[in-house]
C-alpha cells in the first residue's frame, strides 16, 4: 500500500512537468540588427551575431505588413529585452497595438542585407 502511495505521488509530481511550456526566450534589444515583416502573423528578427529568431503574432496584427512606416516596440522597462508573450508592438502609421508571442530561433537563415 505505501509503495503504491509513492508511486503515485512521484507520478503526480513529475505529471506537470511533462506539460510544462517551453521557456520563455528574450532578445536583448540593442543586439537586433533589423527585422523583416513576412505577413500580419510573423516578424523575424535579425540579430548581429547572425542569428535569426522568428515571432508569430497570436491572432495576428492587422495592418503589420501593409504599414508603411513600419512598427515600434519598447524592452520590458528596467531591462533590455525583447521576450516572448510579454511585449506589445505599435503600428506607426495607424497605432495599432499588438501583443508578440513566442520566440523561435531558426536554424540556418540567409540574412537579408
């Protein structure tokens, strides 16, 4: 009975940890070389170090790819950075506010010049 007990409890606590999301990946701001907008859903940002990390709009930004003078964001305050699911982006032309979501490091991106 207590060995059925244990059993249990050990797969209880380890249950959560199955399901747990991945972490959150944050860019430091002043480390972004540029960003290219593929369509009102994905940004990817160029980093200097020639790494490419690829955010996908929850529900998407209407307006994103169309805006002529592009979109503005600002690091978490006290910081540098530029996290996943935790920063909003403004449309420059129209104002619109967009939250962006997870951060995805893409393997092997050519850079755009």
């Amino acid at each position: 009975m207590i060995r059925h007990l244990l059993f249990t409890a050990m797969v209880l606590a380890a249950a959560p940890l199955a399901h747990a999301a991945p972490p959150s990946i944050c860019l430091q701001s002043f480390r972004i070389d540029h960003t290219d907008v593929k369509d009102d859903h994905t940004i990817l940002f160029y980093m200097i170090d020639h790494s490419v990390y690829r955010n996908v709009i929850p529900g998407g930004c209407p307006g994103l790819r169309n805006d002529l003078r592009g979109f503005t964001y600002a690091p978490i305050p006290g910081s540098d950075e530029i996290c996943s699911n935790l920063v909003t982006i403004r449309l420059n032309t129209d104002g619109i506010i967009c939250e962006l979501g997870a951060f995805e490091r893409l393997p092997n991106v050519k850079r755009i010049p």
